[in-house]
C-alpha cells in the first residue's frame, strides 16, 4: 500500500513538471491565445526586420495591442512587408510610427506603435508609412569596431625619439635619472 502511494504522488509531479513545460514552451512560442478580438489589417515596409517572426507581438505603450500576421519580401522596393493584425478596440493615427523593439538584451523582438497626432485613423488595408528597423547588435558592434579602427588612422605617426647626448655621456646616463631634474 506504501509503494503504490509514493509512486501515484511521483506519477503526479512528474505530469505537473511535464504541464508546466508544455505551458512554457506554449508561452515562449507566442502560441498562448490572447484576448484580442476583431481585428483589422495595416501594413508596414522595413528595411531590416531584424528576428521579427509572425505572430510577434505588436505593442503600444506597453500594452499587446495586437500580433504580427506575416513577413513577405516585396522584390521592388527590396523591403520586407509586415502585415499587421491590430485589434479594432484600438484605433491609431494615420502618423503613427511603427518601430522594431527588443524585449531585453537579446529577447525577443516585437513592434510598437507610437501613436501620431493626425485626426485620422489608420483603416483596413492602410500602410503605415514611418518606420523604424530593427537595430541589429552585430551592425552596431561592427560600427563602433571600424570607427576605433579609423580613429587610430587619423592621428599622425610618432617620430623616434633622438638623443642629444654624446658618447660616455650617452651611455652611462639613464632616462630616469632627468625625471626629478
């Protein structure tokens, strides 16, 4: 009776371990369901998005205002074309700017919207016309990188020190010995 017990109690935990690792990945995957209802569709052209995937979630003033539907690449403009899906309880400006964000140092990367001043509202179909790319951590490394390399270029080269000191003089005198002088 002991045994079974204590096996039913582990057989428990380990169903809960494997529940709340399932509800984890769930979580990181944005596959979790929100509570967003009727939506209505923009568009967006980046030059860079960077890791934005779909189903990314779409931010505004920290609040998940909507989620990203696709990623297509427009072989015209040579930018990638992000459909979003923005709940109607939220309307935005014409003006609105959209920009790439990174949750934390290397989290995942999600859109927000800033909201313009335009009397307007974006509607169905509408393209967001102010964007801003993601800013991608190798590009800035590279940069900062090159522009040390360039600093040092820049500056004039030393000329050797010379001496004006002469034989016996030259050799038995340390550099050190002018320092209190």
């Amino acid at each position: 009776m002991e045994r079974t017990t204590i096996d039913l109690w582990v057989g428990i935990f380990v169903a809960l371990g494997f529940a709340a690792l399932l509800g984890l990945a769930m979580k990181v995957g944005n596959l979790t369901t929100t509570n967003i209802g009727e939506t209505y569709t923009v568009t967006a052209n980046f030059e860079n998005i960077g890791g934005l995937k779909p189903r990314a979630p779409i931010k505004s003033a920290g609040v998940v205002v909507g989620r990203v539907e696709a990623i297509n690449f427009d072989p015209k403009t040579y930018e990638a074309v992000v459909s979003l899906n923005i709940d109607k309880r939220y309307s935005f400006p014409k003006d609105t700017f959209a920009n790439i964000y990174t949750a934390g140092l290397l989290g995942e990367q999600y859109l927000g919207l800033e909201a313009g001043g335009d009397e307007t509202s974006l509607k169905n179909g509408d393209k967001i016309m102010q964007t801003q790319d993601a800013v991608v951590l190798e590009k800035l490394i590279s940069q900062f990188l090159y522009s040390k390399a360039t600093e040092g270029d820049d500056k004039p080269a030393k000329t050797a020190a010379t001496s004006t000191e002469t034989g016996a003089d030259a050799l038995d005198a340390s550099p050190l010995d002018k320092i209190g002088k």
